[in-house]
C-alpha cells in the first residue's frame, strides 16, 4: 500500500529531524521557549543556552547513528497488532515475529498468529530461508546480495537525505524537562517552517507533520517521538491517494544493551485513501528480547546450530 509505505518512511525520520535541526548553524536561541510549569524540573529552572543544546544535540545524533548501525546484528521479537479505531476498539490480526538479520536488511519468522503457534513445518522452511539468505550475504560478487545491498543502502541514502532537508523544514522549540517512565528528558518541539520550499514529494510531506521528541537527559538517547499530521498529504496529486489530517504516528525506545537504545513500541492511527477507497489504519508494533548476532558469519553459525538442534542458541548479551 503505497499511502502507508510513504507515512512509514516519513515518521520514522521524526526524531532524527528534529536532532538535525537542533545541531544545525542556523539555530536561534529565540526558538527556545521558556519552560511550562507542567513539564519543567525543579533542578532545571533555565532553558539550556545554544551551544548546550547543539552540543547536546550532537551526541544525541552521534548516539543513534550507533543505534541504527548495531541493529543490523541485532535479532528481536516483535509483535504486530491491527485493530479498529475508538474508545471500545478489537483486535483484527495479532501476529508475533522473530525479526532476525540478513545481512542487508531482515527477515520476520511467524511464531504466533492470533495466538495460535507457527506450524513446525512452516517455521522451520523460514528458518531455512534466513539460514539460506546468510550463506548468500557471504557471496558478494553474487548480483543478487549485490542488488540487495544497493537497495538497503539507496535507502539509507533517502532517510539521511530527508532528515538533513529538515535543518531547514522545522523550526525548533525546548519545551522544558518532563519525567517520562522514570527518565529525566528533555522535551523538544517541532513545527513547519513557513519559509522552507521543498524540492521533493517527500520534502513537501515533511511540512504536513508536527512532532514531540523526548531526550533522556542523562543518556542523551531518544525516548520517545510523537508526530501528528497537521494538513492532509496527497500522493500523485491527489489521484493515487491521500493521508488525511489528524493522524498520528509514536515510537518508543528502551535501552536493550549497555549504551545501545532500541525501538519498544511504534503505533499507527490514521485514516487515509487509495485512489477511490478510505481506509483507517490502527496498528501497534510491540519489539522486545533483543539479542545481539553479530555480522552475517557469526548470525549463520546461530542459524545453523538451531535448525541441527531445533531449539534457540544463546547470542552474544
């Protein structure tokens, strides 16, 4: 589904933008607003000046390109939920995956769906997929793992290219301190600039959002991200579809290994159309029991020593 593809590439850069934003030359200490009552610290009186917060910013951003970079070796459980909309809302498909890597990218194992385990004989056909896709990662010169490679990294290209346009799509405010699950953050708060002219349909989409990021203090990790769709966003000029005003996208993060922050929860909750038919989307995404399996090479070894056993192997903590 091409409206919900393009949604998922632009909140996921969200947060990441708004570090941009925060470290860039152009910023102005006349966008740091004072802190609310609500969410400020009683040892945090004062906003932090702008060369703190671009200092800060900047490790932050160097902290979750180490994110980004260990979960190609990381294996986790995730558990995907659509459900429908308003107060009283039920379950429609309630599925639980092994996400494990491949090397370029990842492949999900059913273990659940709706309760019900995975079929043996289906399970392990798919653990024979990712145990075939390993072997092949190691083949570079084979044009398929070349392919596959060029993509995932076409696609790295896309996102830093997308959050880099939002040095100049936002503009940036410190909200204050707030605790949220026990940390201490930051709370930063993005809002379209009206000056930025946007050079691209992705670009253009940028300006439709409105985002929360909340910035463990001490960590310097993303906690938590909210984006909330301001105005509606047409794709192919309206006639292939449209996401409509009022959506909202979070994702959470939870510190998995020491210094290591990895996604614990992304909810969608949207209306939207494609071409001639409106749709809701309500979806939550559970992540947990991360598990370190290194490079191709050593996640093969994992692969193969539990299809020769048929249980899982301890991974590196």
């Amino acid at each position: 589904m091409r409206a919900r593809s393009a949604i998922s590439t632009l909140v996921a850069t969200l947060a990441l933008a708004g570090l941009a934003l925060a470290s860039a030359r152009n910023f102005s200490p006349a966008l740091i607003a004072s802190p609310s009552p609500i969410s400020q610290s009683s040892h945090q009186s004062q906003p932090p000046s702008d060369a703190e917060l671009r200092a800060r910013a900047a490790k932050v951003i160097a902290n979750q390109h180490v994110n980004d970079v260990a979960l190609e070796e990381f294996e986790r459980i995730e558990r995907h939920v659509d459900r429908t909309g308003g107060s009283n809302s039920r379950i429609l498909e309630d599925k639980t995956y092994r996400v494990v890597p491949t090397g370029p990218g990842t492949l999900k194992i059913l273990l659940q769906d709706n309760g019900k385990p995975a079929d043996p004989a289906e399970f392990r056909k798919q653990m024979l997929a990712w145990r075939d896709l390993l072997q092949l990662a190691l083949n570079p010169k084979d044009s398929r793992i070349k392919a596959a490679y060029a993509k995932a990294e076409k696609k790295k290209r896309d996102r830093m290219e997308l959050v880099e346009a939002t040095h100049e799509a936002y503009t940036l405010k410190w909200l204050g301190r707030e605790n949220l699950y026990g940390h201490d953050c930051d709370l930063l708060q993005l809002d379209p600039n009206p000056a930025f002219r946007p050079h691209t349909t992705l670009q253009e989409a940028l300006t439709h959002f409105t985002s929360k990021i909340w910035i463990d203090h001490n960590a310097l990790q993303i906690l938590r991200g909210e984006a909330h769709i301001v105005r509606d966003v047409s794709f192919g000029g309206g006639i292939l579809g449209k996401l409509y005003h009022g959506g909202v996208f979070f994702f959470e993060q939870a510190e998995v290994a020491p210094g290591v922050w990895m996604p614990a929860r992304y909810q969608y909750d949207y209306t939207a159309r494609k071409f001639l038919f409106t749709f809701e989307q309500h979806q939550f995404i559970e992540a947990a029991h991360y598990r370190r399996l290194g490079p191709p090479k050593q996640a093969l070894l994992v692969a193969q020593a539990e299809l020769a056993s048929g249980k899982p192997v301890p991974g590196d903590p």
